[in-house]
C-alpha cells in the first residue's frame, strides 16, 4: 500500500467517524449505488483508491453536510439552549421528532435504515440519520431523556400478515427494550397501528407492557428473530409505569380516521414512584378538540395546483381513464358480492377521509378526491399528503420522487396527536421531577 493510499484510508475513515456516519450513510451522500458501502469499506482498507471526483467529494463531505443543517427548514436549536434532550429511533421522516424538538429537546441519535426517508430527514433537519438500528451496540448510542420509537407496524398491520413476534419487523420492539435497558430513559413514547391492540387475542401488546413493567417471566422462543443484544438484554428487568391508548388523528383537527396505539411509560427509579402508584396518577391522556373537521382545510388551492402543472408541464395528480376504468370495475365487482371494498371518493366538505396508507402511491384507492363530472379524480398532492399529516408548511416534500414522499406520508405519524401527547409528557414529567425533589433530604444547615 503506498503512503498516498494510506493517507487516504486514514482519512476517510477519520472523517466518518468524526461525521457520525456508517457506510451505508456515507455512500448515501456521496451518491452511490448498492455496493457503496463495500466500496467505501475498501477504501477504508486501502485496498482500492477514490476517483478523482470522488474524493473531492469526500473532502466535501463537511460542508456538505453543514449546507444542510444550514438550509434546513426544521433545524433544532442547540443542546445548550435545549431544557432536555431524546433519540428518535424507526424515524422515518421525522413526525414523532418535530413535535418535542418544539418543545425545547435536543434530538442527539437517529436511526432510520431506509435511504429515502433518510434524504427527506436530511433536507428536513440537517442531520442524517445513522442506519439500521440492530448493527448500534446500546452502549454506542448517546445518553438521553427520552426514547422516541415508531417502530415498524406492518407485522401486525391489517396491510401485512399479522404475524407479530414472528416476523423480523414485529421483532424490533426488542430492540428498543435493549437501548432502554442500557440506557434507562427518565420516560419513553412509542407508536404503532390500532390492530397491535387485538394482535393474538391481545397477547402481543400484554408481553409487550409486561416486558416494559418489568413484569414479563417466560422466555421468549428462541425461533423469534433478534439480535444477541437484545435477547440478552430481556434477562434485565425494566421498571417502567407504562400506559397506552388509542388516538385518533380525527379528534386532534385533521380531518382523517386515523387511529394508532400510544404506548408512554416513565422510569419508575428515577423517579422515585412507588409500585401502588398507576400511569393515571402521573399522566393524562390528551382528549383533542374534537370539534368538526372538513377535507377541505388540508386541499391545496386551484392557483396552487395550476402553478404545479405549469412547473411540470402535466398533472401529477389525476388519475389516468384506464386506473379510474379499473377502480370502478373493482368496486362494482365488490359491491355484487356484497361489501364495500374499493376506491374511496371525497370532497372538501366531507368531515375526514380514510387512513392513507403506504401503498398510496399504487393507486391513490383509499383517497381519491371528486374533481366533478366532467373529470377524472385525483391523488392528493405531496403538499396536501403533509396537510393530512400535520406537518408543518415549512416540511420540504420535494426531497424525493413523487412515489417516495407519497409512500413516507403513508408510514408517517399525525403530528397533531403527536403534539398534543408530547405536551402532557413533558409537563408530567416536570411534575414528576418537581415531586421528586420534594422527597430529598434536607441539607443539614
């Protein structure tokens, strides 16, 4: 190996460390493909050299990640300036962050495996989030108040086989109680799909709460997939006062029957609560407005969809004769055999539409919007898909392709529940710290 390689090697890995970046990020920002991290990881080794492009690019890399924490339009403020601070795991594009960011916390770890939700995340915050959150050793992740996790839903999803525990995904609970475990968070919030609640007769969410209690006893089958880490970290009881409830995006004023499980919990040790004390005593549940919502209010303007068209020179939005031919065809179809299964057509005077799912971008089925007789419904547009969601108009949604944005709004949370339930975490817990304090011996004067 010469000195000019070794150089290199040397430097590039410095450089990814100093950045907090894994191999599959830094390929990410430097735009390479599939085999990017292998690339990089030959670098590493000097086993290969960079092309002069590439190089420059990765002596770049600093300021190119500074370019985007400048122009980011939801950048946090400082850890100085912050009164606490949490790490957002499973974060997708960031719903569950924003709120509690707003709320004075420091965001200090991320972890999002998918490269374009990771892109939206980056545009958005400045910050790219580290990646597949099974290769993070617990120890390695930054110390914080609070753990933020939406953690994947499909296994136990109306949309993917409700197979729970037995599929990979319905496994990454555990690797949030390994970094709870570890790292012991003063306070949690985790999210998933309404159907979590009656997975298995029920028994999913019980050893999910029981584990998070501290209460679980049995041993989990050892042909449930997850890491050694996490499987170790079951055998250390946690001691946390756990809740949940199911919220829906309809009552906090947005006008989609959206419903997910909430699950809140706080650390029982760090706050000194004793074992006869319930999640009641210390946290309420937000109720929302719950005043009437209309479709309307999240729609973009006639001028707003004309000045799209003319940026694009077509429309993005409405369907083709053949898909609409074809939703009607299927719905017809449905209805002779007795159910209400196909498209789902809306107008801005409806109170809600239906839960936009990931696979939105498919074929916009569950909410299409009524453009009238005399023309073919529509998708909803990117911008409207944040309205749906609550996301501040701010939110960049041009960061990916049109299919993408659509597909990370389906995976997205309501960021009006979000809010509202953020709120009343961190006022229970400064409550709870208040109370705290209150037990501690008096200095002896």
């Amino acid at each position: 190996m010469t000195t000019e390689i070794q150089n290199q090697a040397d430097y590039i890995k410095d450089l990814r460390k100093k950045l907090g970046l894994g191999l599959t990020e830094m390929a990410n920002l430097l735009g390479m493909n599939a085999t990017g991290e292998r690339t990089i990881r030959g670098w590493e080794n000097g086993e290969h050299a960079p092309t002069k492009a590439k190089w420059n690019a990765i002596k770049e890399l600093e300021d190119t990640l500074k370019a985007h924490y400048d122009n980011a339009p939801l950048k946090q403020q400082s850890l100085e300036q912050s009164d606490f601070t949490f790490i957002d795991l499973f974060a997708g594009i960031g719903g569950i962050r924003y709120p509690f960011q707003q709320l004075g916390g420091h965001c200090v770890f991320t972890s999002e495996w998918d490269k374009f939700a990771q892109k939206t995340y980056l545009t958005n915050y400045g910050e790219m989030p580290n990646g597949d959150i099974t290769q993070i050793k617990a120890k390695d992740i930054p110390d914080h108040d609070i753990l933020l996790g939406g953690f994947p839903c499909q296994a136990f999803s109306q949309a993917g086989l409700k197979q729970g525990f037995s599929d990979t995904r319905g496994t990454m609970f555990f690797e949030i109680q390994r970094i709870l475990a570890e790292k012991k968070p003063k306070a949690f919030l985790l999210e998933n799909v309404k159907q979590l609640q009656g997975h298995n007769k029920g028994e999913t969410l019980k050893t999910i709460l029981s584990i998070l209690r501290g209460e679980f006893e049995q041993e989990i089958p050892e042909d449930v997939p997850m890491s050694e880490e996490a499987r170790h970290a079951l055998s250390e009881k946690l001691n946390y006062c756990v809740g949940f409830k199911v919220l829906r995006a309809g009552d906090f004023g947005i006008p989609q029957n959206r419903e997910r499980v909430f699950i809140v919990g706080f650390d029982r040790d760090y706050y000194q609560l004793d074992q006869d004390i319930k999640f009641s005593d210390i946290f309420t549940w937000p109720e929302g407005s719950k005043e009437p919502t209309r479709v309307g209010d999240i729609l973009q303007s006639p001028e707003e969809l004309q000045a799209d068209f003319e940026k694009h020179q077509k429309d993005r939005f409405t369907i083709s004769e053949k898909l609409w031919t074809g939703h009607k065809k299927r719905k017809a179809e449905h209805q002779n055999k007795g159910n209400g299964f196909g498209y789902s057509l809306f107008s801005a005077d409806d109170e809600y539409t239906n839960t936009i799912s990931a696979r939105y971008y498919k074929d916009g089925s569950e909410i299409l919007i009524n453009q009238g007789e005399e023309k073919r419904p529509r998708k909803l547009t990117p911008r409207e898909c944040a309205n749906l969601q609550g996301f501040p108009k701010e939110f960049d949604v041009d960061a990916v392709s049109q299919g993408q944005i659509y597909k990370q709004f389906g995976n997205s949370v309501c960021m009006k529940v979000i809010e509202a339930v953020a709120f009343q975490m961190t006022t229970a817990m400064k409550q709870a710290e208040q109370s705290k304090s209150s037990k501690q011996p008096k200095a002896v004067a």
